[in-house]
C-alpha cells in the first residue's frame, strides 16, 4: 500500500511539473515567434519603402534624408570589403557581419556595443540583393532589438521562477493528491479484510457445529440414524444456514464487481401484497403473532419482482426475530405522487435510535439483536443486501422508530396503467 501511494505521487509530482514546463515553454516560443514576426514585418515595410525610393532613381542624398526621417538603419554592401553605413542611431558603429546564404530571410545576431557603456544588443537584419544604377548592390535592413531581447529575457526569468514555484507547489499537491486517492483504496481494502474477517467468522461457527456432530455420530457407528436424528436435524439445519450465509456473500461479491443482473419490468403490488400475505399468515398464526398487510391503493411499479419480493422477506424475518407473541408485523403499500411506498413496521424489540445508521452495514449485529443467551441472531447481512438490491433500483431503504414502533421502508417508481 505504501508502494502504491509513492508510485502516485511521482506520477501526479511529474504530471504537474511536465505540464507546467510545457505550458511555460509554450508561452516563451509563442512571444518570441510573435515578436520574431513583428521585427520581420517592420524590416520588409521598411525595405519596400526604401526600394521604392531607390527605384525612383532617388539621389543618395535623397535616400540617406529618408532613411534619417524613419529611423531606418541601413548598411548597403556594394561588395563584402566595401560596406556603406547610413544611420540615425548608435548602430553606426557596428560592423554588421552579412550572411550571404541567408539572403532574404530574417538574421539575428547578438554584439556589445563599442560606444559609452558596454552593453550586449540584439540585432536582426534582412539582406535583398538588388541593383542601384546598374550596379549589383545588397540592400541589410538593420533593426535594433534590445527592448524585445530584454523582454524575452524578463519574460523567461519569470517563466523559469514561475515554473520553479510550481514545481515545488507541485510535489507538495502530489502528496496531497496520492493521500487523497489512496483513500478510497485503502477504504476499500479495510473493509475487504474486515469482509473476509467476518465472513471467516460466520462460517466458522456451523462448521464448529457440523464437525462436533460428525464426530459425535461417527464415534456411534454402530447405532442407528433415528438413535441420533437430533444430531443429524442439527447437521441438517447447519448446512442450510451455511448454504444461505454463502449465497448472501456471493451475491454481495456480484454486487461490488458489478455483474448482478436485475430484469426490470412492470408487476402490480397487488400481485406482491397477496403472495407475501399467502407465505406468511399460516406461520404467523402458528407463532401467535399477527400480520398485517394493508394496500391503501394498488397499481403497477417498475422493478425486479423476485429481487423486491426478496426485500420485503429480509424485512419481515427480521422482525419476526425481534416480535414476541401477540405482537404484530404490519406491510402497507400506498401511493405517494409517482412512486408507490412499501412500509414494514413492528412493535417488536425496538432499535436504538444510534444504531440506525450502522444496521445496512455488512456483518453488523445491534444489541437488541441478542436472545436472553446471549447468541446472535442472524449472520448481519439481510440488511445489508436489501440496500443493495433497492440501490439497483435507484432507491433507497429507510430505518424509523416512533413510539417503541420500528419501520423500514422504501419506494418504487409507479408505472401509468394503459387504458
């Protein structure tokens, strides 16, 4: 687990200095191709105007006064030995290297200044050969580009620092990142061990039981199976609670790998008002308890018949664990705007009003759970799996308790009746 919470936080500590060094890096070459563009455009209108000044068949005094007006820097090579300076700035005395292969394209070079103070400039120039009164002459634009030099350069520091902040930011944000997602998962991986645990637990108690019984009835060989029918009952009725238990456990493990099928259809609550009525009210009279179902109004709902059916049934005997005799168990199903209200209350043992929260929870057994002995009643997964199955259908199970009564209910989604 402590592997796992490293791993993420290098990948979230690298995510966020790789896009933080990618968007600084994005935003520095987009300026500096911006202001790349800009100086070009200024070189090539100036080149345009100062041609057609030459092409006007301008005097040399004529183009020098212009070049002066404009503040155009202009060195005109009549042949690579013999340059010609015409400038309204300090760029006079800067000897401007022309690379001949790069004729017609923008060229950027770095010089210290020679006059006053040392001071390191950023020159572009654009070089078009032509001719001037016959004669083959290379025309280099020169531009000064200290101010964007200077730019890119304050742009960059605060770029680099930027970046350097993030990055710190950044791997305190992984951590943070790396603790936070590895909480679900280790949630996640409690609760799997507490599962296991548990069910460990539950199992080992009918197999305690079927294992005493064996020996039991294997150290009594030679009598017969009627002189030991308690044993064999007990056996009997632990397997069928071990069976039970292992079905609810693998429907949850369905449940969590999300691969439990529900088949969604439309069935009339009165057609599940009267079956549970029908499983019920012969045992109920046997246990000298009464039960109740009251159907306030009846129609169609949407739903898994079997899986709601299942619902009311981990309801109902649970509270039959907690009535005694004489005591009832109500169901009422009654029409609530576009949903249809399924209640199950009893006058049984009541819950605590604490405990309401923690009864869906998988394994979990209450207080008021325990006989006079002591044992528990139940293996704490009923509840558990009536949430699950209402979750599929978009609902959700509620506890009350109201004056000693206890109720659970639920609602599904009503279905208009064709007519």
């Amino acid at each position: 687990m402590q592997e796992k919470r490293k791993q993420l936080f290098i990948i979230y500590s690298l995510s966020i200095i790789m896009v933080t060094a990618i968007f600084s890096l994005t935003i520095f070459y987009s300026v500096s191709f911006s202001e790349e563009r800009r100086i070009e455009k200024t070189l090539q209108n100036n080149e345009a105007l100062l041609l057609e000044k030459i092409n006007l068949g301008k005097t040399t005094a004529e183009i020098v006064s212009y070049i002066e007006e404009n503040q155009i820097d202009v060195v005109l090579w009549w042949s690579v030995d013999k340059p010609q300076t015409f400038s309204r700035t300090h760029l006079v005395d800067i000897q401007f290297p022309l690379n001949f292969n790069e004729l017609e394209k923008l060229y950027a070079s770095s010089y210290m200044q020679l006059q006053g103070d040392p001071l390191k400039m950023q020159v572009y120039s654009l070089a078009t050969p032509v001719e001037i009164r016959g004669e083959k002459v290379v025309i280099q634009i020169v531009y000064n580009g200290f101010e964007t030099a200077t730019l890119l350069d304050s742009l960059m520091r605060i770029l680099f620092f930027g970046t350097l902040m993030v990055s710190f930011s950044g791997i305190g944000l992984g951590i943070i990142l790396a603790f936070l997602n590895m909480r679900p998962v280790i949630k996640s991986w409690n609760q799997q061990k507490a599962f296991v645990a548990d069910a460990s637990h539950e199992l080992r108690t009918p197999l305690s039981i079927i294992t005493l019984k064996s020996d039991q009835l294997l150290s009594h060989s030679e009598e017969t199976i009627y002189e030991h029918i308690q044993e064999v009952a007990i056996i009997h009725q632990e397997c069928r609670r071990m069976h039970k238990m292992v079905d609810d456990l693998l429907f949850l493990a369905k449940r969590d790998s999300g691969v439990v099928d529900i088949e969604m259809k439309n069935f009339s609550t009165h057609t599940l008002a009267t079956e549970l009525e029908a499983l019920y009210s012969e045992f109920f009279q046997m246990a000298d308890k009464k039960f109740e179902m009251t159907e306030k109004y009846s129609g169609e709902v949407l739903g898994d018949y079997q899986k709601i059916k299942q619902v009311c049934m981990i309801i109902i005997d649970n509270a039959l664990k907690f009535t005694e005799k004489n005591q009832y168990i109500a169901c009422n199903i009654e029409q609530k705007g576009n949903r249809f209200l399924f209640t199950i209350s009893n006058n049984g043992i009541p819950l605590n009003q604490e405990e309401i929260p923690k009864i869906f929870d998988r394994f979990y057994k209450s207080d008021s759970s325990r006989n006079r002995d002591g044992e528990a009643k139940g293996n704490g997964l009923g509840l558990s799996i009536a949430k699950e199955i209402l979750h599929l259908h978009q609902s959700k199970i509620r506890a009350n308790i109201t004056q000693g009564i206890t109720s659970f209910s639920f609602s599904l989604l009503r279905v208009e009746q064709k007519k």
